[in-house]
C-alpha cells in the first residue's frame, strides 16, 4: 500500500505549490504511509540522497522518515494507492480552512518541539531579499539592501540557511517583506500562522 504524494521537482517553489500539498492530510491520516514519489528516469535520481537539498528539507518539516520516501522513475504496481486532493494548485482557488488547521498543526509541532532550538530571534521587519539570485534580481537591489540595512530592518538571504531556519525567521517576524520569487512559496508551509506580509512585486 502506498499514498501518491507527486513529482520531484528541482524548483523549490513549484515543489512546494504545487507537488507537496498533499503531505499534510497524507501524514495526518497515516503518519507511518509509504509515500510514493516519481522522478522523470534521465532525471539521475535514483533515491532520496540524491533529491534536492530543499526536497528533504521539506519531507523533515513534515516529520517524514527516509525509510518512508519511495522514489519511482518507471511504472510499478501498488496493491491499495491512497490519493488525497491537491489542497492547493497554482491559479487555483484558495485553501479550504481545514488544510491551514493541518499545516498549522505541523508548524506547533515544530517550533514548540523541545528539540527546537531554532527561531530564538525575533525581528520587527525583516526584508527577504534576492540580491543572491542567479537571475530575476532587481536593478538596484544593492541600493534598497543598504537602505533598509540602515533603518535597522533584518536583511535575510533564504538560500543560505535550511528551511527551517527560514521558516523559524518568518514565523518570528511581525512584518515580512518579499522581493517577489519562490521564497515565498516558504510560507504555505505556516499555514495562517504568520503576522503581516508585504510583497515587492517584480511584474506586471
């Protein structure tokens, strides 16, 4: 028996919007399913080693045990196939209250875990900023860090912690601000958690 959790993306955003909302209820239902997750066979995953950094990332945050993950990159049969509905989709509607409760559930778990150590900081605005990136950088981004820098605003770069260093930042933040990208596709992982939330947008 196994719970068809979605593809294996090498894009943190999509993986997380798109390929890893049914994880709550899955987890919820059975906390010890084999969760079933496939890779495109020229992809060169072969296990769970070998996935994104983030995508383990975000199987811990859940709580998931390696021995559960089964990575498959051509058809198989499975004796009895949990599919759970995709809580959230891109340009689709919004989530039903009842997946917020879950993730909302996990966030408890992690932050209030006497294990946790994480997330002792906390910050009036922190600006999550994307001067780091390889490409969609703001012209002048430089400017507006050495701004905000000055005014005492917590200037945070995502990609140089794990995520739940990330998300420990966001959830003790009382004002966050997004430089439009997939950071902030971090924050679906809290649930209705969070504080106030401003987005630079980069478009249109």
């Amino acid at each position: 028996a196994g719970v068809w959790c979605g593809p294996v993306s090498n894009h943190f955003g999509h993986q997380i919007s798109e390929f890893s909302m049914r994880l709550p209820q899955s987890l919820i239902d059975n906390p010890d399913a084999c969760l079933i997750f496939s890779v495109m066979k020229d992809s060169g995953i072969i296990s769970l080693d070998n996935c994104p950094a983030f995508f383990r990332d975000i199987l811990d945050w859940f709580g998931v045990k390696p021995s559960q993950v089964l990575i498959v990159s051509k058809p198989i049969l499975v004796r009895t196939l949990v599919v759970f509905p995709q809580a959230e989709t891109l340009r689709g509607n919004e989530p039903l209250k009842d997946h917020l409760l879950m993730l909302n559930y996990f966030t408890s778990k992690n932050f209030f875990h006497p294990e946790f150590s994480l997330g002792q900081n906390f910050y009036d605005i922190t600006y999550v900023a994307r001067a780091n990136a390889k490409s969609g950088r703001w012209l002048g981004e430089g400017y507006l860090v050495s701004f905000l820098k000055n005014s005492r605003v917590n200037v945070f770069y995502p990609e140089k912690v794990s995520l739940k260093e990330q998300l420990a930042v966001y959830q003790n933040s009382r004002h966050l601000i997004f430089a439009e990208g997939s950071a902030i596709h971090a924050l679906q992982l809290l649930g209705d958690s969070l504080k106030k939330v401003t987005v630079f947008l980069r478009r249109s």
